[in-house]
C-alpha cells in the first residue's frame, strides 16, 4: 500500500479522535462534564457560500470556490478549534457529526478548511 491507502483503519500510527462542542464556539478533545448544554441559534436565510460552491460547481463545471468566510460565519453557528500551527493532513471522514435526541429533524453540516 501506497501513502494514500490502508488496508486497515486507523491507519497504522494515528489513532481515532472524538472532538465535542465547547464553550464559546470552540471544538475540544475534552469530553464535557455537564450532562446536557445548549446553543440557540436563529437561522439566518441570507447566509451563503457563494455561487461557486460545491452544489453549482457539479452543475455548471465551475471551479469550488470559498472565499473568505470570516463576514458569513457571523451568521452562522460554527464551532472551531484553533488555527494549527504545524502542516496537517485529515484523513477520513466524521463519523457522526451531532447527535440530537429530542428532534432528528435538526442537523449540522461539518466543513474542514
């Protein structure tokens, strides 16, 4: 197997990592110590990821474009972590993103950028 495959999962040396929801925004590996937490969010219609998104590029050829999203996330909930301050290579694919035990109508959306 090459850099880029694995016949094994996780590849041999990493190990799998749960990150939660934080306070103030933030993602940590931290399990949390409380037994339930909440953020309201009122959604906000006119947030966008622009016209040469993931969704348009497909249907019109256009290059996958996120410009800065800085001015956007002020309209959104997001959670982050810090900026890492080595080179980085995320391999994989979330496994579960959230869990909502009251309404499975409610969902979040994981970006990595």
């Amino acid at each position: 197997m090459n850099g880029k495959q694995t016949a094994v999962w996780p590849p041999d040396g990493f190990e799998m990592q749960r990150w939660y929801f934080g306070a103030g925004g933030g993602l940590t590996p931290d399990a949390p110590t409380a037994a339930m937490g909440m953020d309201e969010y009122a959604v906000d219609f006119t947030a966008s990821t622009g016209s040469q998104n993931r969704w348009f590029s497909g249907l019109g050829g256009v290059p996958i474009r996120y410009v800065n999203r800085a001015e956007q996330d002020q309209r959104l909930l997001i959670y982050q972590t810090p900026a890492t301050t080595t080179d980085l290579e995320l391999t994989g694919h979330p496994d579960r993103v959230t869990e909502d035990r009251l309404d499975p109508h409610r969902w979040s959306v994981l970006r990595l950028s």
